[in-house]
C-alpha cells in the first residue's frame, strides 16, 4: 500500500512537472520588449528607465506589467560551467540585480532566448542547455521567457517548445512562455498545452499594409499580419493567446494608424507589448497605448478573439463578443481619403460563427459608447454616424 502510494506520488509529480504554469495569463499578457526599437542596443539604464516610465506615464496603472529584454543581453559565449552569462558591459549589475529592480516597482521581467544552437542575432542559444537555462532564470527570478526560433536546424518544433517548457516547470519558478516560432509550424495546433501565447507571424514592421523583403524572409504590416490570421479564433483563448506580435505604436506610423493598430490588437485579443521608446514617447502615443477603455476591450474575461463582419466602402468592420453579452465593433477607415460612416444596426444581424453568439438589435437595445472619444452615442435604435479620418478608427462598446 506504502508502495503504491510512493508510486502515485511520484507519477503525479512527474506529470506536473510536465505542464504549463497554468493560470498565469488568463487575459493576454501586457508588457514592452526591446526589440522592435533596440535591437541589440539594451542595456540595464535602458531597463531601468523602461520600468520608471512604466509607473510615471501611467502604464503600470493601466495594465502593462512586464519588462522583456530580447535578443543581445547576453555574452557571446557561455561561462566555463557552461552558463548563459549576461553581457557584462550592457548589463554590469546583472540579471538578479536588474529583475530585482523592475520587482521593486511592482512589474515583472523577462528574457529572451532560442531552441536552437544560437540565437538569430548569433549569442548562445539554448538547444541542449535547456534545463540549466531554466534554472538560472529561475535563479535570476525571470518571469517571462520569449523562446525564438532560429538556428533549429532538423529541430521539432512541438518537441523542442515542450522540453523548454518541461524545464521551466522543473526549474519550478513561473514564467509565462511565450513560443516564438513565427507561425511555421502552426504553433495555434498545439501550442495550448505548452505556452501561454506564441507567435502568428513573422516579424512585424511599422507600416499600414507594407511586406519588407529582406531576401530570405519579409517582416509585414499590421494589417498584413491580421489578414493572414484572422481565421485562427478558436485557438486563443484564457492562458493560451494568438500573440500578433509586438506593437509598433509610437514607432513612425500616424496617430491614426497607431490608434486602428492598436484597436485591432485589442480586438484580436493579442497580448498587448509595446515596442517603442517610452523615454521619448509622445503625449499622443501614451494617451493611445493607455486608453483604458479599449484595453478594456483586450483584457476581456472571456478572452474571444475578434472576427471580421465585412468590408463596406473600404470600411474594415470588425466585432467581439465580450462578457455579459457585451459587444465590441471596430471601423477602420482603410481610404486615403477621410470616410462617412452611417451604419444601420437593424440592417446588421451579426453572428459569430464560432462561438454562437449574435448580436441582435431587434431583440435588445444597447448602450453606445465610442471608446477613444470616451463618450456616449447614440443607442443602436440610431444609425451609427461618424467622419472617421484617413486610416483612422472607431471603435465603440455595445451593453
Ligand atoms: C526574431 C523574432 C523577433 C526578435 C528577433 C531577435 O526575428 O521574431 O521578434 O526576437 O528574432 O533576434
């Protein structure tokens, strides 16, 4: 009887160990990388000053939480005992110090690395070192690991996502993982058990709809990036998120484009990490990345990713169900020239197709609400009227 005991005990301990942190995303995570902006250029002012701006701008109230430092922070070589060693001109107090500082303002931290022999910008990667790995970010007390995809060579990538995420699990400390394979592998098939959110996509760029050709591979367009995986809904869902990528807010496009960006990642219900400079932000770019009521929208408890209605005049309409029979509808002014906007409800019985869910203003009447205006509208007894401008956004709440 003792036996059979010991021997439950020690099966179900080995099960968990093979699973996921669970509960740790259960709307998409929010947070800001380096890459976009810094590529290998970071340092640890850099993060510092990132974790600063977090609480002074407001970030920290609005829901972003963690600081991710990708590819660059470490040295190119491993130590003698085979360590990742953090590079000790960019990061001199190291890790341990620098986590414990973004700690001390309330946020998280988290790093970056790669299943395969090195990383894509040439520093180690963790391909066969993936348990050692483990245990020093969890030495480090890291929150966050971005596990990328280059240099895999012959590598499964199911295989490769779950040995790092086996590791993590063993190392015992919790960390959302978050699988950064760019969509090749279908990562939406079978990602759920293994990461909290991973990757749809290549990289993406800072333009409207633009591919930038870089020979071997292209980095894309907001709206490239949503066209090509607007069909993957029914993978995202509570701890298990389609990640769009991170945002370009603040990096070159207009305002009104970094507003439409920014309200189709929350339509889409993508983890919500910043990329941009906050030290140089402007007010515009802060009052977009920090509007509450459209991250209300993302951070909804139901977690159901946003699906396209239709195109009428070259207006995207976009919609998602939220909880409590609540809607969320997205127009996105995709002319060149400002548009008018006059949407009969009535004429619009939307349903989603995954979930069931309708919206039906026959049935019931709701509640208006435009969520970058942060006003009232009309109820939906009244057209929908407005002059949305060039690449510009409506998006409004329905209760
Ligand atoms: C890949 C990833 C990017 C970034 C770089 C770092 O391209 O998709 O997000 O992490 O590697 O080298």
């Amino acid at each position: 009887m003792r036996y059979l005991l010991i021997a439950a005990l020690i099966f179900l301990s080995l099960n968990l160990q093979a699973q996921k942190f669970e509960g740790l995303a259960p709307t998409p995570p929010m947070g800001w990388n380096s890459w976009n902006t810094f590529a290998t250029d970071i340092n640890e002012q850099l993060v510092k000053d990132i974790a600063d701006k977090f609480v002074e701008l407001g970030l920290k109230d609005a829901g972003y939480e963690y600081i991710v430092l990708d590819d660059g922070w470490m040295a190119k070589e491993r130590d003698a005992n085979g360590n990742l060693v953090a590079d000790p001109e960019k990061f001199p107090s190291g890790m341990k110090a620098l986590a414990a500082y973004v700690h001390s303002k309330g946020l998280k931290f988290g790093l970056y690395n790669c299943a395969g022999s090195e990383t894509c910008a040439g520093y180690p990667g963790s391909r066969g070192y993936e348990y050692q790995d483990a245990r020093l970010y969890a030495s480090w007390d890291i929150d966050f690991l971005k596990y990328d995809w280059c240099n895999t060579e012959k590598l499964n990538a199911e295989g490769a996502y779950m040995t790092m995420r086996d590791a993590l699990a063993k190392a015992g400390r919790p960390v959302v993982f978050s699988i950064c394979e760019w969509g090749d592998n279908e990562p939406w098939n079978w990602g759920q058990e293994i990461g909290h959110m991973w990757r749809v996509s290549g990289d993406i760029s800072n333009c409207w709809d633009c591919e930038d050709d870089h020979g071997t591979w292209s980095s894309w367009g907001v709206w490239k990036i949503i066209n090509m995986r607007k069909n993957i809904r029914s993978a995202t869902g509570p701890n298990h998120w389609n990640d769009f990528d991170m945002m370009e807010v603040g990096n070159g496009m207009t305002a009104a484009e970094d507003r439409s960006h920014f309200a189709m990642w929350s339509m889409l219900a993508s983890p919500l990490i910043m990329g941009n400079d906050l030290r140089s932000a402007t007010e515009e770019t802060i009052k977009t990345l920090t509007n509450k009521e459209v991250i209300g929208v993302n951070q909804d408890s139901l977690g159901i990713q946003g699906f396209r209605v239709s195109n009428e005049g070259n207006i995207e309409i976009w919609a998602k169900p939220l909880a409590n029979g609540s809607w969320a509808m997205t127009f996105v002014n995709m002319n060149e020239k400002p548009a008018e906007l006059s949407f009969d409800w009535s004429e619009h019985k939307i349903t989603d197709a995954e979930t069931g869910k309708g919206l039906n203003t026959k049935e019931k009447t709701y509640q208006v609400r435009d969520l970058f205006n942060h006003k009232k509208l009309k109820n939906t007894k009244s057209k929908l009227k407005a002059t949305i401008g060039v690449h510009d956004v409506l998006m409004v709440r329905l209760d």
